[in-house]
C-alpha cells in the first residue's frame, strides 16, 4: 500500500463513520477484506505517518493538561 491509498483509505474512513469506535470498526472490516501483506504496508505506513506527526512542536502546542496526561 503506497502513501495515496493509505491516505485515500483513511479519508473514506472519515466519510463514511463518525467518531472514534465507528471508525475504528470500519477500518478493520476495510482492512479485514485486503490481503496480508496489504493490512502490513498500512501499519507500515501508519507508524510513518504517526512518527512524522509527533513532534515537540506539537506536544509544544497541546495543552498543559494533556502534557500532564501523557507524560505524568
């Protein structure tokens, strides 16, 4: 799975379930129908995407509340 139908996936997800438990019950049944390999290169593109996103600048920007959450 390459980063356009990773991201092409994830936005039909939004489309077609709201919030958190449906979406994540869509994305397995959406996942559960594609092949080993392909479930693979979305975790694989998954961990990617959420590396990339998870930077100081970011926890630098959450609140002090949701700093106090995460880190203690």
């Amino acid at each position: 799975m390459d980063i356009d139908s990773f991201w092409e996936l994830i936005e039909e997800c939004r489309r077609r379930a709201q919030g958190p438990d449906e979406r994540l019950a869509w994305l397995r049944g959406a996942l559960s129908q594609r092949s080993m390999a392909e479930i693979v290169q979305f975790q694989v593109r998954l961990d990617e995407v959420t590396h990339e996103a998870f930077t100081w600048d970011l926890w630098g920007s959450c609140g002090s509340d949701l700093r106090r959450l995460v880190f203690g």
